[in-house]
C-alpha cells in the first residue's frame, strides 16, 4: 500500500491518488523489480493549496490574461502541505482504509504521512528505508483497566451499577518510509551512488523483498525470477523523458 501526502491540481481534476511522472517512476521501478500490483492512496484526499502570489509585491498571481477576452481573471494556486486541522479530520478515512486493504507493508512516500502514521517527527533521510511498526485501529473493542485504581469494573457516578472502559483494539503493520518521488524527479541531475534516485531504488527493492518473503511464508507463493535490470539505464532514460 503506497500512502503519499496530498493530490495536487492534476490529482484533483482525475480524482487518482497519484497521476504524472511521479507515478510513472514509481511504476517504472516497481516493474523492473518484479511488482505489479499495489494499492494507491494520499493521507489526505482533498488538496491543500494556497493562492500564488508575487515574491516583491505580495499581490495574487494570476494563470492567463482571461480579461482580455471579456473572462475574469484565474487565480493560480500552488500545492502546500497539509495543515494537522486537514489531516486529522482525514486520519479516520485512512485508518479505515488501511484496515480494509490490510496491506503486507505500507509504503510512506515523503516524511508527513510517516509522521501521522508514527504519532511522531522523523528525519527522512535518516530514517527511510526501515520498516517501522504502526497500529491503527481496529473494528472490535477491548476491555482497559481504570487510570487510577487499575480494575476492569468500576462505578460511574449517577449510573447503576458496575462499568468496563474499552478502547477500539488496535491492528499493527509494518510501515516504510522513503523519498517523496517528486523530490527524487527534481535531483534527477544527480548520479552519485547515494543520489536520491538510487535511495528510492534501493528502498523499493526492500518493499519487494519484504512483500516476497511474506507471500512465501505465508501462502507458499515463491515470488518470480526477475532479471537484474540497470538503474543506470533506467535513470537516464526517465531524464531524457523530462
């Protein structure tokens, strides 16, 4: 399950979580590894954007002159994170989500849907490509013990009789977080060994990895020979694409 951060303008209009280069890139080495099949979502549904405006004046910026052609004018918006306001009234959808699905491994393409899901701040860079355990929660309930005195049954003040707190049962996965594939397309000029690019590669095929050993355990599913394929080539070919 791939979880990135928000839809942008061609996101929205498509209603697709995630549509452009960024999907292909993903697409394109998700192939090359062997994995055809993944369920795609954003931590947010609706996008969060902002209206662009002028770096010295401060005043809006506009997408055509429509004025000219008796047409008000088209303000132009620009992507911007999502607010915890937006995120939090989201997080239910997405629990749900994930629980329907109920995924081998989630996939956290960029840093803010790993922290949501985490419950804390991460540093990407340091910390993607390790899967690291989340629980969101479940469709039944479980009894707790009381805050204070620690028993299962206690007595509420104006209600007969004894009371069981119960909180809903929390599900675990395993999540892994990795560079945002926007982030990766605008380094793609860099062809060091530790570029972005290579990073993403690097933790898609941990993905894999992971996905293939729990098919086998599991099922009994031995994953396909895929050929070694040259990352190299591949990048090339996704610059020259622009």
């Amino acid at each position: 399950m791939i979880i990135g951060e928000g839809p942008g303008d061609n996101e929205e209009k498509q209603g697709l979580p995630f549509v452009g280069r960024s999907r292909d890139l993903l697409h394109k080495i998700f192939t090359k590894l062997g994995l055809g099949e993944y369920y795609e979502t954003n931590l947010v549904c609706c996008r969060s954007c902002a209206v662009a405006t002028d770096r010295e004046t401060g005043l809006p910026q506009f997408r055509t002159a429509y004025e000219k052609k008796g047409h008000p004018q088209e303000l132009r918006y620009i992507d911007t994170p999502p607010t915890p306001p937006q995120y939090k009234a989201c997080l239910p959808r997405l629990y749900e989500e994930i629980y329907l699905v109920d995924p081998t491994l989630i996939v956290c393409l960029g840093g803010k849907a790993a922290e949501v899901l985490l419950g804390r701040p991460i540093t990407i860079t340091r910390e993607r490509g390790t899967p690291l355990r989340i629980e969101v929660p479940g469709a039944s309930f479980r009894p707790v013990l009381t805050d204070k005195e620690k028993k299962w049954l206690h007595r509420v003040k104006g209600m007969p009789g004894l009371h069981t707190i119960s909180e809903q049962n929390p599900v675990g996965y395993f999540m892994l977080p990795t560079l945002h594939p926007a982030f990766v397309l605008l380094n793609l000029a860099d062809h060091r060994a530790d570029s972005p690019y290579r990073k993403l590669v690097a933790d898609l095929r941990t993905v894999v990895r992971i996905y293939d050993y729990y098919q086998e355990a599991v099922f009994g599913i031995l994953p396909t020979e895929v050929p070694e394929f040259d990352e190299e080539a591949l990048h090339q070919q996704i610059e020259e694409e622009g």
